[in-house]
C-alpha cells in the first residue's frame, strides 16, 4: 500500500493522514468546496475537490471519490467514520476498481448491518444476546406471544436500522398492533426494508462496547472496553476506558464473548461489539464495521495506534500486537467538543471561531482540525475537537478532564465544553454510577 484517500474529512481524516505518514504512505484528501480552507486539504499530499457544498452530499457521492483515487493512483480508501464508512456497495465498487478498501469486506459490512442477522449469528456463538425474537418477527400475532415470554416493556427494532435509527418502544400489550405496523412501514420507507426484530427492553442499561480486531492471519483481538453511556439522543458526548462499572473477571467474559462472535463471522478489520449492560448482566446489540469517534480511548489505555493497525490489517499484514502482551493502564476518558450550545437544547452554532486555544501538558491528547480563523461549515455533523485525558486512575483522569477543559478557549460559537465541565463535577458521574438515562434525570 502506498497511497490512501481518505473518503472524509474534519478531525478523523487528519487523523488517518497521521497514521498514513507515520506508515510511510502518501494520502489523497477529498474536499467539498466548503472545506477548502481545511487542514485535512493542507496536509494530505494531494487534494481533489469532489464538488459543491451543500449539505453532506460530496463526502457521500461515490463515482466522485473512485474517480478521485483513479486520477491520483490511489491504492486503498480508507473511509473513517459515518458518510460511506459502513456501505457495502460503497466498499464493493472500491473493491471492483481494484483498490482497497480499509474495512472488512462488502459482504461482512452487508451482513453484520443486518442487525438481526447479525444478532442471530452472535447467538449461535453463544454470545449473551437481548432476550426476545431469535430473527425477523412477521406478524402482529407473533410479535404478542414473544412479547408475552419476554414481558413488557418491549422494543420493537428494524433489522436495517441501527445507532438508534428507527425504533419503537411498546410500554403495554394494547400499544403493541399499533407499534409493530409503524415500525414496520418506518422501516420500509426510511432504510428500503421493512424487516423488525423484537426485544425486551431494559430501562437502566448502560452502553458498553468492546473494541475488536482482526486480520487476515487468523488473529482476532478483543482490546478492553468503552463506556459510552453519556448520551443525548442517540450522540455520545463522553467516553471511557476501562467502564467503571466492569470488574476484572466481567472484562475477561466480555473480551472472550467478543472474540467469539467476531470469529464465528471470520471478522477482519477492526470493529466494535456493542452491549447492552444491566444488572451486572451483558447482552449484545449490535456490530460495528468501522474505526469510531470514540477508538481514542482505546489506544490511550493500550498504548496503540488502532487506525495504523487497521490499515496493516487491511495490507494483509499481521497485527503488530500479540494477546499477553496488552495490558491495560489507566483510565482514559474522552469529552466530545461540539459547535453545539447546551444553554439552548444542544443547537448547532457553526461560524468563525476567532480564538482557538487548545490545552496541553501531561496526558492530555486533542483531535482536531480546527484552529484560530476557521469558519465551521453548517452542512456537516457539529464535532471540531475531542478532548482526550489518560490518567493513573479516574479520578486522576477527571480531574485532568477538569484542568484541561478549563485551559481550552474557543471563542466566536458556541460549544460542549461548559456541559463537559457540569458533567465533571456531578456526584453520580464521579461514582460512576449512572447509564444511558444520566442526562435525562440528572439536573446538570
Ligand atoms: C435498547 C435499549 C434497551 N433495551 N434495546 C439505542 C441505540 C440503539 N443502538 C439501541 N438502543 C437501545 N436499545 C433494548 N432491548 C436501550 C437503547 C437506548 C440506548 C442504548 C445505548 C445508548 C443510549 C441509549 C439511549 C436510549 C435507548
């Protein structure tokens, strides 16, 4: 391999071209016309303009961005996260053009989006799996009776779906005909398929997901967990590393869950499992076939570079690191900082940033792609920074969150960082006692 384009932009393409160079490998960036002035364009080797800017479509026009790799001979595309990173046909052109895709292949990305396909293959590997239909329900009076065994509440999920997308919680039995036809056409009309699964639905879990990888060697890896359960519709806004809420040996039964589900699928690539965790119980959701906003924390707690192995993987080469020798260390947490203003429901403030400061010293890590004069673009998802700590411990690690969130000044919009700062010092977040309903009920 030795030139990448990288199909995306803002903090995660600088990110990739990193990696990439550290590699050796010369990079490509794309670019809407909106993001002339960024630095993804300024330090990728070369730059093609793939079109205008109007809301997110360049990033996702896919003859554009084979062209762009065709013209610059361009050997691999690595997709980052969200626009093409988890469409198969996105990865099956790429593969057709003779370039490689930095990603399992289409027909893992096509199976595993299929989320009860993909929970039904967890299952048969004897991964803990959310109580409730084994596969597609067909009918109202199917989804009754397995309602019934699993007792209400229950949740009603299109199989295309996914991250929230099209979901129906059913409180009672009354509610439920009702429930199922309009998740069923929700599904048909939003994703092209009208296929539900049925679950239990549990009110107190929180979101942990166990990152994996794979290469084409036979070795697949499980790298420890992140607690993801600070949220807001659907949007994670604070990650860790390891879950405060995972003992030594629950670490050990998720790792080993994990890397069973990932080889019953023969996964390569790096990817992510992703749990539901109630009463000191786990339960698998879904799978993720992309690198994550969140893969930061990962790497602080290990010690490594997860977008350089994902790309030595994706070559063909082993991975660079062997099971005994991984051990964790510390306690990593990462804050999102979003153009957002959380005094007014989280609403986007793109604009010209006019002072950019970002805090530094001992284990403090920022991503970014934005810095003074940079004007944020409306049309793209609302994230400019994210604020990694590493930590002997948590506490040492929120309170270095705490001092490094104070030395960030971002002046001219408004951003996540005084939410981050509310979250920092509550109680319940402190005990890491809390699951995905803490912003909800906690008055921050
Ligand atoms: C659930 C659930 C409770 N029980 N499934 C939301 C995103 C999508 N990945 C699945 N989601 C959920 N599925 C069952 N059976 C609760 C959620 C959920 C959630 C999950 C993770 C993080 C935040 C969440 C916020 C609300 C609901």
């Amino acid at each position: 391999m030795k030139k990448v384009l990288i199909a995306n932009r803002g903090e995660i393409a600088l990110r990739i071209i990193r990696a990439c160079k550290e590699l050796g490998i010369k990079t490509v960036a794309v670019y809407s016309e909106a993001d002339v002035d960024s630095l993804h364009v300024r330090f990728a080797d070369e730059a093609v303009c793939i079109g205008p800017p109007q809301s997110s479509e360049s990033y996702l026009l896919i003859p554009r961005i084979i062209s762009a790799a065709e013209v610059t001979n361009a050997d691999a595309i690595h997709p980052g996260y969200g626009f093409l990173a988890e469409n198969a046909e996105f990865a099956e052109v790429t593969k057709s053009c003779n370039i490689k895709f930095i990603g399992p292949e289409p027909d893992m990305i096509r199976k595993l989006g299929d989320k009860a396909f993909a929970k039904h293959s967890m299952k048969s590997a004897k991964v803990p799996t959310i109580p409730g239909s084994d596969g597609l329900v067909e009918s109202v009076k199917e989804a009754e009776k397995l309602a019934d065994e699993a007792g209400y509440p229950v949740i009603i999920k299109a199989t295309a779906g996914g991250g929230g997308r099209g979901m129906r919680l059913v409180r009672k039995k009354s509610d439920l005909e009702k429930m199922f036809n309009q998740a069923q056409q929700e599904a048909l009309a939003g994703f092209g398929n009208p296929g539900v699964y049925l679950e239990k639905y549990f009110t107190h879990a929180r979101h942990i997901e166990v990152q994996v990888i794979g290469d084409n060697h036979g070795n697949v890896m499980a790298l420890g967990e992140r607690e993801c359960s600070i949220q807001r519709k659907h949007q994670k806004l604070i990650e860790e590393s390891p879950s405060p809420a995972v003992s030594e040996k629950l670490r050990e039964e998720m790792c080993d869950a994990a890397i069973r589900g990932a080889k019953k699928v023969n996964y390569q690539s790096a990817g992510t499992i992703e749990f539901l965790f109630q009463d000191n119980k786990f339960y698998f959701m879904e799978m993720n076939t992309r690198i994550q906003v969140e893969h930061p924390v990962t790497e602080t707690v290990l010690g490594i570079d997860l977008i350089k192995e994902q790309i030595l993987v994706a070559d063909g080469k082993k991975l660079s690191f062997h099971e005994g020798k991984m051990k964790l260390r510390g306690h990593a947490i990462e804050c999102r900082i979003n153009a957002e203003d959380p005094e007014h429901n989280f609403r986007p403030s793109p604009g010209k940033i006019s002072t950019f400061h970002v805090p530094g010293g001992p284990g403090v890590r920022v991503d970014t792609h934005a810095y003074a004069h940079y004007v944020i673009p409306p049309y793209y998802d609302s994230l400019i920074a994210k604020l990694i700590v590493h930590g002997k411990d948590r506490q040492e690690a929120i309170d270095r969150a705490q001092r490094a969130l104070d030395e960030f000044i971002v002046e001219g919009i408004k951003t996540t960082i005084p939410f981050h700062q509310k979250v920092m010092k509550n109680k319940a977040f402190r005990a890491g006692k809390f699951d995905t309903t803490f912003l909800e009920t906690e008055k921050l």
